[in-house]
C-alpha cells in the first residue's frame, strides 16, 4: 500500500527578486489501495507531482511517502523495484533500439543468463501482442505501440504497482483503447493520471487535484461529476 502522510510538494523560486516558495502540492494525506485509482484535473493542477511522488522520482518537501513501510526519502531504490512509472512520452524511457533490447535491459538485474533474458523478452512481448515488432527500432513504432513497449519494460522488473502518467494522452483513438485495455487489465496495482474521464470512470477510485489540492475522492462517477462542475462543464 502506498501512504501519504502530509506530504506537500515546494520549490525556491523568485518574485521581484526576492526569494519565494511556491507551492506545488499542498500537503496530502491518503491512502492508495484500491486496485485501480484514476487522478484527474486541469493542466498544472498537481496531479502528476502527485504521481511522482509515489515512486520517489520527486520526493516531498515536507511530510512522507510510504510504499509497503518504506520512506521514499530514505528507500528509494527498494521503492523504484515496488512501483513502475509510465510516461506520458514513451520516448523519455525507452533507452535502447528496439523493443526486445529495451526489455532485456529491464530484465538483467534478475537474469543474469543473456540468453534467458532474451526468450522471457520476446514472451513478454508476445503478451502485449507485440511479437512481430521486436527487433523494430522504437522510432519506426507508433505511438500506441512505444507506449506498450515502455509499458513491458516496466512490467518486467516485477512490480506490484504500476504509476503512469496520462499514458494515453498523446495516443490516437485506436492506441489509446490499445493502451487503455492493457493497462485495466493489469493484476498489478495501478495509479493512472489522466484527461481521458471514460479511462477514469472504468477505475475503482477517481481523485481529484485542483491547484495542488485533493478536492475529491470517491467513487470515479460522483469524482468525475464534482470535476465537472469545477471546470464549469455542468
């Protein structure tokens, strides 16, 4: 389970040359337990540092953040191995040529044997119908299928929880039901911040940021109509 206890998010920054803390996140506490929980709000809410919060990629500036009992200030390694994070841009991970070099580097801290670590690869990719695609460079992929692939990389290093990042924002409507479908089909916990209000009413849990604060959690149809009329859209 991963826990927020009063974890709030500020960076230094100047106002008429004078030194000023902004806030990013207020202080946040919560529980994240619930299988599948969708965070949604408006550009520049919070909702993404929020995220990253979850796996120590942005540690807070005041308060905790626990994963299983471990600090993400002080465990962050150990955390990173619990909690997988997908990006938007599928291009800002995939750090290798192709799809099948990319997971077999996710895999090496758990197999050593290169050729063991090349087979589980192509399984893994054959998994998320990607088999005929693994020696393709990433850049000759399409953005659904970078996604997918940065999506089992993560996946290979076996963690209980899965974090991503509007994943499905930059996708066509084809990849983003592709990617979306995945995703919900995970038995791996998941966070997922996004625009897509049908992605998060498909959620268990919806929460919603606005200007650095949870103003709702609930279930993802009243979240997702208290957004709404945050946004004047009711």
């Amino acid at each position: 389970m991963i826990r927020l206890e009063g974890a709030g998010v500020t960076v230094a920054g100047f106002s008429q040359g004078r030194p000023v803390d902004h806030t990013i996140l207020h202080p946040i506490t919560l529980d994240l337990d619930t299988p599948r929980t969708a965070v949604i709000g408006a550009n520049g809410s919070g909702k993404s540092t929020l995220l990253r919060l979850l796996n120590g990629l942005t540690l807070p500036s005041q308060g905790r953040v626990l994963v299983d009992d471990l600090d993400t200030a002080r465990d962050g390694a150990a955390v990173r191995r619990r909690v997988g994070f997908v990006f938007t841009e599928p291009l800002a991970q995939l750090v290798m040529s192709t799809p099948a070099d990319d997971v077999e580097l996710s895999l090496r801290r758990r197999h050593r044997d290169r050729s063991q670590r090349r087979a589980l690869a192509r399984h893994l990719l054959t998994e998320q119908g990607l088999a005929d695609l693994a020696d393709s460079s990433v850049h000759d992929l399409s953005g659904g299928e970078r996604q997918l692939v940065a999506l089992t990389s993560v996946l290979a290093v076996e963690p209980s929880v899965i974090v991503a990042d509007e994943p499905t924002t930059l996708l066509d409507l084809r990849n983003r039901n592709r990617v979306q479908t995945a995703l919900l089909a995970l038995p791996q916990q998941l966070v997922v911040a996004t625009h897509d209000l049908e992605f998060a009413a498909a959620c268990d849990r919806a929460i919603v940021v606005d200007e650095g604060r949870v103003v709702a959690d609930d279930l993802p149809g009243r979240a997702i109509d208290s957004y709404r009329r945050l946004m004047g859209a009711t």
